[in-house]
C-alpha cells in the first residue's frame, strides 16, 4: 500500500479574480521581462521552441503559447518511488506529505553542544527521520563539515539513499552528478533503465532571485529531465530584497522564474514531474537576516499554493524556523508554519523536521518535537465528517438524558480510536502526576526518545554490499569532480 | 470446555469489555460445575488486571477501561448470585460511599470511579452529585462503610469536601472511615491539607489507593 496524504486546501488567502491577475502578471513577466539562462544550450532548445533570446544578455522571454505548452504535458498527478511500495508517494494537487532536510551546517546535539556537523551526524539525523512515521521524503539534513566540498552531495546520497526506505530528495552540483547518482540508485534497483522508469530520488534545482537560472541549475535541471528524473524546481526568494516587499510582487517573481525552468524540462521531456518549489521567507529589515518563520513568510507560503495548483502543478512549500533552540519560539513558528501549510495544502512541507537558525543549524530534539507538531496538525487538517454516523442522534437517544454516559458505548470505542491523535511527546497530566513521572519537559521527553531509537540498530535500506558499493561510485565522483576543477 | 481455556476465554472477554460473552461464559463455568469464587479469582479478576496494566501503559484508555469494567461487573453479577444461592455469602472486600460534593453537579469523573472500584469487588454506594453533608453521614452509617470517596470538579466546591470531613470528627465517625477525594482541582498536598486519608489522579489509581488504606492486595480476592 502507497503511502496516500491527507487533503489540505480548507485555506485560502487569494480570491478567484485575484489569482487570474497573478495569473496574467506571471505571463506578462514571463514573455516581456524575461528570465537570465546563463546556459547556451537552455537557451538554444527555448529559441528553437518560439523563445525570443537576447544572446548578448543571456535573457529569455518565453511567450505564453509556449509556457500553455509546458503546462499541458507537466503531470498533476505522478508517483515518487520508495525503495519499497509502502513509501511510494502518491502525488496529486491536494495530498500533502513531507519532506525532512536540508543542508544544515552545524547540529545541536543531544549533550546540547552547538558545534560543526559531521558525517557521523548525517548518519544518526537520518536514522532517526527514517524513524519518525509522519516523514515522507527523505533529505539531507546537514552538509558535513568533514567531506569535500565539491562533490558532497554525492557523499551525501551514498549516505542518505543507503539508510532510508523513503524517496531520497537529492541535489546536484553538475551533470556528471546527475549520472553518478544514476548509478548508485542502480546498485539497489539493478538497473539504470529500472532507475529511470521508476526514479527512487528527486533533484532539486535552486534558482536565484530576481528572475536568473545560474549555469549550474539549467545544466542540472536539463540532465535531470533527460533522465525521466523528478525534479523540484525551486525559488528561494527574500521578500523584500530579491523580490518585491509586496507578498503578491513575491508570487508574480516566484511564479515566473520558476515556470521558466518548468518550461525548459518539458521542452528536454515532456511529461517529466516538474513540482513547483520555494523555500521563500521574508528579509528581516532589522538585521537582513532570512526569516522562514515570520507570519508573512507563511501567508507567502499559503498564497504560492494557490499559485502552484492554478497552474496544475503540485507545489512544495514550507522551510526553516528561526528559533536556536528546542524552546517556546521553535514550538510556537514549527507549529503556525506547519499548519498553515497542511491547511493550505502545500503538497510537501518540506524542511519541516529539526531545521533551525535560517537553516543553519539542525537539532535531533526538535526532529522529534516536529513529529509531534505535524502529527497535531496533520489531525486538525483532516477535520471531522458530518453523517449519519457522527451526529449520533439514535446513540444520544439510548443512552438519553437520565445521567448516563458514553464511555461504555460500543461506538465511542470504535470511533475514538481511528478519530483521535494520540500525543507521544505532549504531557497532558496534572502538575503533580508530571512531577510523579520525573517532571520532564518536552525538551527532554525528546532528548530520551532521540536516544532509545538511536541507541536500536535497525538494517539499512540497501545490503552492506550494496552500501560499499554505492559509496564507491561517491568517492570516484567526488574524485572526478576535483579533477574538473 | 478445559477449564484453564474456559478461564483464559473469560479474561480475554474482560479484556475485549465484551460484556455478554462475559455474562455467557460465567453461566457456562456454573453449568460445568466449577466454583463461582473459583471462576471469579480466575476468570474475571486476572483479566481486569490486566486491563489496569494496559491502562497504566496507556495502551487502553478509558473507553476500553470502562467496557471491560462494565462486562466484568456483568460476569460477577451472574456468580454471586449462584454464591447467594448456595447459602454462602461473599464478603465484599469493602462497602464504599462515594459522590459529588454539593454545589457541583459533575457526575462523569466521579461514576468511572464508581465503575472502576465495583468491578474490582468493591461494594458502591454512589450518591449521584450534589451530595450535602447529612447525606454523606447517613449513608456511611446506613452501609458501615469502610470507605468515604468525594469528588469535585470545580475550585470553588472542593472545599466542601473539608466541611464533610469536619462533620465526620463532630460526629465521632472519623476513625471508622478512611477519606479518599479526587477530581481534577484537587492535589495531594490538597487532600493531606483537609485531613483525607487519600488520594487518587485516575480511576485505576483510586482502586490502588483504596486498596492500600485497607491493606488489601492485589491478587488477595
């Protein structure tokens, strides 16, 4: 069995005759203003299609025909592949699943030490996402200090895509990349044909703001489509400063720059899953800092939904907290960011476990704090049905006014069971039966599961010989790519 | 039916609050001869033993807990009465009063209590709610119970309960029962401030603590 979201999409910000002038604003950015493709070969495949490119600027206005076209053959509906079918991901435009990452530098550990993160730490933070039932996609959580710059996320799969059964979201630094990560998914799924016609990975491509597809994201992105590879074509805008301080001039900028890199994979493939990404947040005007938590970065981040699904396409949204530690701060934003999200049926809400200080930091106690965030709000999201069943009038009648109660009904058994979100962290005792049990905080509650799932060594997704050889392809990658330079 | 298959049916069906298969399987232990006490210490108590366990580990909760409450006082309804009918009488582990303090009309708290301590071989008087202090006293003389429970879920009607405990000492009745209060305002250092004897957080901790003031354990019934 699948694994099959819950339905977001109860909230929304932007009205109907609103969303067509976004609409209308993206196209006119689009064929008028133009987007920077610093690639020849993107810009030469748009020009043959009826892309009008200025060759002296790089810049490439694509006309509505052509992006009408892109968006007939991008997919609304596709599945990403686990290494086994309980972790296929059925994708549509209303489920909503989620996405652990990304890219991290230092971790906070669980002996509370702030310090740079290690490949040791990508090992355990990925054992215990892999353990944490509410994850669907599994990403890197950190970037170790301790592996070669150039080259790591290849170091970074051999690690990640070896531990979890979950779709592995990787990323790229060139085309060779791509190929390796080819490669090493074959070591487990036998072939590279059997790679491409079920990718068991994602790639994701970051596009710069305002309106610039570098080099390296088009030569990733058209690789990847080549490939049949799904790819999350992503826009990390800064409110404010890389986009307009407007939240609608943010979605007009977003829209464009990403349905550019939509229109250049279905022109390389048509057909191939193309989800529309941010990892947006608004400029911090006191200190210039990101802030991925800030009220109106979630409204952008509600609002780009809309802008997604209006164009058909699956949307990923969601990021990182500010807070530095496991503390009210990171309850209180985890907790607004993640159910406006689900509610507004981001379908990946991505970077939604253990992400801290503008994505600086990962901590392992607030990977399992987040679980216990997203488990409430994925419940508040399914809602609750009205039938027959739940207005319960012929119960209330038997059980009727006369002092009795329905904790003995057959039906509250039933029903309370699969209704119900059953807390793990959250303590709902009185003071003194806390006190009774130790007198834990959440923190702390999370500090001592962190370390009962690390403490259990589970099998890996891949056989030991396959984890060998897979990291084998890594090492030569990352060979190869210092030899480039 | 064996007998030990027909014991372990009976707990499970406690376990499951299957209450007419409780009731069925009693009547079956009597048609095959067995002893009702027999078939009460082994049948129904080791499995609502087991429901308190899974309680506690918050594997079952209280729907599950009630259900499997209710059936067991099913299947100790049908054995006592073959107890009654062969002349012996069975001797309650305790008779306890019990109800809501008057001014507060909160009943649900107070009934899983209630529940809980009468399928675990309690006699219950339950006074309902709004209880007022001569009533409490003429029903703790009425039964001779050995056991006084209080509950109250508001702040302003918990120190009622200090009152009723004040009218046992006037009456010389103090020191024939032991005082337990609950509900959700009222704490330990609460309850040791008003002079009860105790004080439980839950209706699985209730049973507890009205067995440890009378130095009944667990498996003794």
């Amino acid at each position: 069995m699948p694994r099959r979201g819950i339905r977001g999409g109860l909230l929304k910000f932007i009205r109907e005759d609103d969303l067509d002038q976004i609409r209308f604003a993206i196209v006119e950015v689009l064929a008028e203003v133009g987007v920077l493709m610093d690639y020849r070969p993107a810009l030469e495949l748009l020009a043959d299609h009826g892309a009008r490119v200025d060759w002296s600027t790089s810049v490439v206005k694509i006309p509505e025909h052509l992006l009408e076209k892109a968006l007939a053959t991008a997919p609304s509906r596709f599945t990403l592949y686990g290494k086994t079918p309980e972790y296929d991901v059925k994708v549509d435009l209303e489920r909503v699943y989620t996405i652990g990452g990304s890219c991290a530098l230092s971790v906070l550990d669980l002996d509370g030490n702030h310090r740079p993160a290690t490949r040791q730490d990508l090992i355990d933070l990925t054992r215990l996402l892999e353990e944490m039932p509410n994850l669907d996609i599994m990403h890197q959580i950190v970037v170790p200090s301790d592996v070669p710059e150039l080259g790591y996320e290849l170091i970074n799969f051999a690690t990640c895509y070896s531990i979890s059964k979950r779709n592995y979201y990787s990323q790229a630094q060139s085309a060779e990349s791509v190929r390796d990560q080819i490669k090493m998914a074959a070591v487990f799924q036998g072939s590279e044909e059997e790679v491409k016609r079920r990718p068991t990975f994602t790639e994701v491509v970051c596009m710069v703001s305002p309106l610039k597809h570098e080099k390296q994201n088009s030569e990733v992105l058209m690789e990847s489509a080549r490939h049949g590879i799904p790819l999350y074509i992503e826009v990390d805008a800064l409110c404010g400063a890389t986009t307009p301080a407007p939240i609608a001039g943010t979605l007009v900028e977003q829209g464009a720059n990403v349905l550019a890199g939509v229109v250049l994979a279905q022109l390389v493939n048509p057909g191939v899953p193309c989800i529309f990404s941010i990892a947006s947040g608004i400029m911090d005007m006191a200190n210039g800092a990101y802030s991925g938590a800030a009220p109106e970065t979630c409204l952008i981040h509600a609002g780009t939904a809309q802008v997604a699904h209006m164009f058909g396409l699956p949307y990923q949204g969601g990021t990182g907290i500010d807070a530095k530690l496991p503390d009210a701060q990171a309850g209180y934003e985890r907790a607004l960011q993640v159910l406006t999200n689900i509610l507004a049926g981001t379908n990946f809400v991505h970077l939604s476990y253990g992400m801290m200080e503008q994505m600086l930091l990962a901590s392992y106690e607030q990977v399992l704090i987040d679980e216990e965030i997203i488990g409430a709000a994925f419940r508040i999201a399914r809602g609750f049905e009205v039938n027959d069943y739940t207005l319960s009038v012929d119960l209330l009648a038997r059980v009727g006014p006369l002092g009795g109660h329905f904790l003995t009904q057959k039906e509250t058994r039933e029903f309370y069971r699969k209704d119900r979100w059953q807390p793990t962290l959250t303590n709902r005792d009185t003071w003194d039966a806390w006190q009774a049990a130790g007198g834990k905080d959440m923190r702390q509650a999370a500090n001592e599961r962190a370390r009962a799932i690390l403490a259990e060594e589970k099998p890996w997704a891949v056989t030991p010989e396959q984890a060998a050889e897979i990291e084998r392809i890594a090492q030569e990658g990352v060979r190869k790519a210092q030899q480039r330079r | 039916m064996e007998r030990t298959e027909l014991f372990s049916k009976m707990q499970q069906a406690v376990i499951d609050g299957e209450a007419e298969q409780v009731e069925s399987l009693a009547r079956q232990a009597l048609e095959q001869g067995i002893e009702p006490l027999e078939a009460i210490n082994q049948g129904l108590i080791p499995g609502i033993t087991e429901v308190g366990r899974r309680f506690e580990r918050k594997e079952y909760f209280l729907p599950e807990l009630m259900m499997a409450a209710e059936a067991m006082k099913k299947g100790m309804a049908v054995l006592e009465r073959a107890i009654a009918e062969r002349g012996i009488k069975r001797e309650a582990l305790a008779t306890i009063v019990m109800g809501t303090v008057k001014g507060d009309i909160h009943d649900i708290g107070k009934s899983i209590v209630a529940t809980l301590l009468s399928a675990h071989g309690f006699d219950v008087v339950d006074l309902g709610v709004d209880v007022p202090v001569e009533k409490f006293l003429e029903s703790v003389l009425a039964h001779n119970a050995q056991v006084l429970g209080m509950s109250a879920l508001l702040p302003t009607t918990m120190p009622y309960m200090r009152r009723v405990i004040e009218a046992l000492e006037e009456r010389g009745l103090r020191e024939k029962v032991k005082v337990v209060v609950g509900g959700a305002p009222v704490t330990p250092a609460y309850a040791k401030q008003i002079g009860a004897d105790g004080y439980g957080d839950d209706a699985v901790a209730a049973v507890r603590v009205v067995r440890e003031l009378l130095g009944i354990k667990e498996q003794a019934q």
